[in-house]
C-alpha cells in the first residue's frame, strides 16, 4: 500500500469516526431533550394544584366545581374536562377539536404547535362522557401520559384504583378496571358499541384482556349501561411497534356540582 492509498484510508477512518461521534452526541442530546421535557411536563402538572376529588354543599346549595372551567374556556374553547390520576401524577385538561381529530396530537392546550402535543378525544366521542366508551389519547415521552406505564407494576396498579374526570357542573369518579397492552386497532371506528351485543363482548375483553402484558382487578363487571373511560398511549418500547398500552376506568360516582 502507497502512502497516497494510507492517506485516503486514513481519511475515511477519520470521516467515519467523525459520522458515528455526531450519532453518539445526537442520540445523548435527544435523550437529555427528552428527559427534560418528561420533567417539564410533571413540573407544570404539579404547579397546577391537586383538584379536590369530592366537594361539600352547603345548605342544599350545589359546591363549586374545582376546576375553574370558564376561565380556561376562555383560554381555548376546545377545553372540555380535566383528567387527575392522583397515583401517577397526572393533571391535565382535556382537549377535542371540533374541527381536526388529529389536532391536539401535536398542539399543546393553548393551541400552540408542539410535537408531543396534549392529552385529547376525537369528535366520535360526546364531551360529557355519556358514551359507553370513551378513548383518551395522549403521547408517551414528552408528553402527558407517560406515567400511565406506573401501572405496568402490579403493585402500583393494585395500590393506586381510580381516576377523576371533572367537566362543568360535574366530577365523575372512575375505578380503574385493568392496564394492559393493545394492538393498534382504532377502536372506536372498529367497533359497533351502539350494538348491546357488541359493547358486551368488548366490556368482557377490558375485564380480560388477551395480553401478555396486563393487570386487571379482580371483582368488577361490566354491563350494557356501563360507562368506561380508556386512556390510550404507545407503549414506551419501541420495538413493540404501533402497540397501544390502556388503562381503563367505569365510571362509578357522578357527582353535580356549580
């Protein structure tokens, strides 16, 4: 070999070298990035206050509700809940755009551009919770619903039974019914729950999911006039694909409120 060909080789280590120490420092920068942004998100939904989950009236007189609704309406209109999961930290408001279902997948709840977007429903589902199934969505790193995965362990799933939902005029109380692993099916385009036979044989899969990855609690059945709640998130392994992870909740207390 001539040292013109050792130069050229020498060359090529080098740009090589040069390629994968960029890689390296990429792959640490959007790790960092990304825990930083996983910190800001339980930062601003720590500064946002605990909601009472049960309020007192007084004198026959309805209590006020513990989200101030028509202030945040006036922030953005597509503001419609509030969802507190008092285990795993998470309070946050609920969005649904009346005009893109996709929207709040990469938008905050100010309406602003952001990739890892907000927690949100579509329009196949009422605002008020009335449907037989209602589905959440919301990103895993960076975004709100990446404590959802707490309930992969089956102690904190076993320790940790409910969730609140809050709307104008109401606080609805969910016990929680199982966690699991799901495929990546959109499930309310991809199945009838307007059909009672339908709706039950999918209340029996959330009792029972066909999943490695589960945890389900013991004693709780669905019916027909059951109403579930699931918080739809990607799981935080990759390499699992387009898989959803799912925690469920039947609604189990309405209380009306101002």
């Amino acid at each position: 070999m001539d040292d013109s060909d050792k130069k050229r080789r020498a060359t090529i280590l080098k740009g090589v070298f040069v390629v994968l120490l960029l890689i390296a420092v990429g792959c640490g920068g959007y790790v960092l990035y990304m825990n930083h942004l996983e910190q800001q998100r339980a930062q601003e939904m720590s500064a946002t206050g605990k909601p009472a989950t049960k309020v007192e009236s007084k004198d026959r007189e309805l209590a006020d509700n513990p989200i101030d609704f028509s202030s945040l309406i006036k922030e953005n209109a597509d503001i419609y809940a509030w969802l507190y999961i008092p285990g795993a930290d998470i309070n946050t408001p609920l969005l649904q755009s009346a005009t893109d279902d996709l929207f709040y997948l990469d938008h905050d709840k100010d309406g602003k551009y952001d990739p890892y977007g907000t927690a949100f429903s579509q329009m196949a589902n009422a605002r008020d919770f009335s449907d037989p199934v209602t589905v959440i969505y919301g990103h895993v790193n960076g975004g709100v619903f990446h404590n959802l995965h707490n309930f992969e362990d089956t102690d904190f799933f076993n320790e940790n039974t409910e969730f609140f939902i809050y709307t104008p005029g109401h606080i609805l109380k969910y016990q929680i019914v199982s966690a699991y692993q799901y495929d990546d099916r959109h499930i309310l385009n991809s199945f009838n729950f307007a059909d009672p036979a339908v709706r039950q044989e999918y209340f029996n899969t959330v009792c029972n999911p066909d999943a490695l990855l589960k945890n389900v609690r013991e004693g709780i059945a669905l019916d027909a006039d059951s109403k579930v709640v699931q918080l739809s998130t990607c799981m935080l392994d990759s390499s699992q694909g387009n898989s959803r992870y799912i925690v469920s909740g039947v609604l189990t207390n309405d209380q009306e409120t101002k």
